[in-house]
C-alpha cells in the first residue's frame, strides 16, 4: 500500500513551488482571522493526493488517517470543513493543471479532443433525483452512450489531450450537449498551430475553418461515409488518437472518475478538477524522475 503522508509531502512541496509567490508564510492564499493547523497548500496538496491514491470519499480518508496517520489527522479539519475549503481552492487546485501541462507540453503539435459519459445515477433513479440541483443554469441531463448503446443520466466530460497523454484542458456539460459545440471553448485558449485530432463526431466544415483562422489548428476526423471531399486522415492519427481512449481509462480506473458521492455540483465539479490535476501530477512526477509519463502508478512513493 502506498505511503499517504510521503506522497503528501511530495505533492505539497510541487504546489508550494507553484504558488510560491501567490501565498504567505503560512500557505495561505488570504488572511484567516483565526489561522487554521492546516494551511491551503496542504488543503489542495491532499486533494491531490487521495484522488491519485484512489481514496475515493472524504470519509475513508479521514478514517485512514485516523488509524495510520493519527499525527496528521490531529492537524487537519474535520471532514466538513475539510470539504468546505476544498470546494473554495477549487480553482487553484484547476490551475495546478494547467501550470503542469503547460510544462508538460511544450514541444507538442498534435492534441486529440473527445469526450466520455460521466453518470451520477441510474436511469431509473433520475426522474427522482434531487442532487446537482444546485446552479439552476446548469442541470444534468439524459445523454447517449455509443459505446454501450444506452442512455445514461449526468454529465459529459470533454477532454483536449496531448499527444504524449498530458490532459491540457476539460470541460464539463450537461450530458445532451453535442461534441463539437465545445470545440472551440475548449482548445482556443491552450493550443495555437497545431493538429487537432477528433473522431467523426467532430467533422464540421465551419468548426475547421474557424479554428484555422483563429489558432491555426488543422481539425482532422475520419472520412464519413456520405463525404464528397475526403479528408487527409491517416493510419498514423488513427494511432495517435488511441491515445486518449487511455487517459479515459486511468481516469475510470485509478481515479474512478464514474464513482460520484457528491450532491452539489460544486463538489462534483471539484472532485473532477482534483482528479485531473492528480493525473497531471503524477505524469510530471514521472517525467521529473526520468520514467515514461503514462505509467503514472509508479510515480507514487510505496
């Protein structure tokens, strides 16, 4: 079993280097009138650190700590407050990501963008449903799952991956929301003259021009059927856009993105940020010890 308060250590001093000069000198973002043990580094630091664990809930992490950590868990908050900040450092924990992949990825030219189911009940259980009820402008809907052939109830999961597996940008929707409506919120920001690898679901001639004139990506998907102008899709993107069929997977698997405990979106949507960033971290820990990204269980100390 892996060493939680090690791995703590070592997530905690990459995120302190990251927001060295955003933070004071207790690893606080801002002043609390009454300082807590724990500071927000810490806070974010084992955010990042259950999720790469595979510590799926709040409640087994508290009583873990409780009987093997009895030190650390004397030093953090209790669980609801714990989980409280935690939802408040959700966009810091979202920019852990982004600083790291910016590090991972600059010699990239080739990004795959795609997107996967991501449930929050069954589908006999949604007309009854009163979680994620939270943000009125954003509810989870009835969605399509091709793979499966079935319907499902949550939300979607949007990715723009590298083609070394780094995740540069996500977003996420209500699970209705077509593919390539989220194209270009998704990649303008974060990748300029590149190639933009998509499945059929992406083909959309205004998207491509777009996106060309815009950032100068070139947006590739396989040739449909009823197309007239072939496209110069290749064996080779074929390949490369496998790619992000296994960041889908660590995500399902080590991470277990489709297990949700949350009953606000706001948890939800900060569970998700700090999978992503556990990822990321752990990619960058790989690459910061010389071993192959994508193997990212070996980036934990045992």
């Amino acid at each position: 079993m892996h060493n939680l308060q090690r791995n703590l250590q070592k997530i905690k001093s990459v995120v302190a280097s990251i927001y060295q000069t955003d933070i004071n000198e207790l690893g606080n973002f801002s002043f609390y009138p009454n300082c807590p043990k724990t500071s927000d580094i810490e806070i974010i630091a084992m955010s990042i650190t259950m999720e790469a664990l595979g510590i799926f809930s709040e409640n087994l992490l508290f009583s873990k700590m409780k009987h093997d950590y009895p030190a650390l868990y004397e030093l953090f908050p209790n669980r609801r407050n714990f989980n409280k900040r935690r939802r408040k450092l959700q966009s810091k924990i979202d920019q852990i990501s982004i600083e790291l992949a910016e590090e991972l990825t600059k010699e990239e030219h080739t990004y795959i963008i795609d997107s996967t189911p991501s449930p929050i009940c069954r589908t006999v259980r949604a007309p009854k449903l009163r979680i994620m009820r939270d943000d009125i402008d954003f509810q989870p809907a009835y969605g399509y799952q091709a793979i499966d052939k079935t319907r499902y109830y949550g939300f979607k999961l949007h990715l723009l991956v590298s083609n070394a597996g780094t995740i540069k940008n996500y977003l996420l929707t209500p699970a209705n929301v077509h593919d390539v409506k989220m194209i270009e919120e998704l990649a303008t920001a974060f990748i300029k003259e590149c190639d933009l690898l998509g499945d059929k679901a992406f083909f959309s001639e205004p998207v491509q021009l777009s996106l060309f004139e815009s950032i100068k990506a070139r947006l590739k998907t396989p040739n449909k059927k009823n197309m007239k102008t072939l496209s110069n899709w290749n064996r080779g993107d074929a390949k490369a856009r496998k790619v992000i069929e296994t960041v889908f997977s660590q995500l399902e698997d080590q991470f277990l993105m489709k297990r949700n405990y949350a009953k606000s979106f706001l948890g939800y949507h900060t569970r998700m940020t700090s999978k992503i960033a556990a990822h990321t971290m752990l990619q960058y820990l790989n690459s910061q010890a010389n071993r192959p990204l994508n193997r990212i269980k070996h980036a934990l100390v045992a």
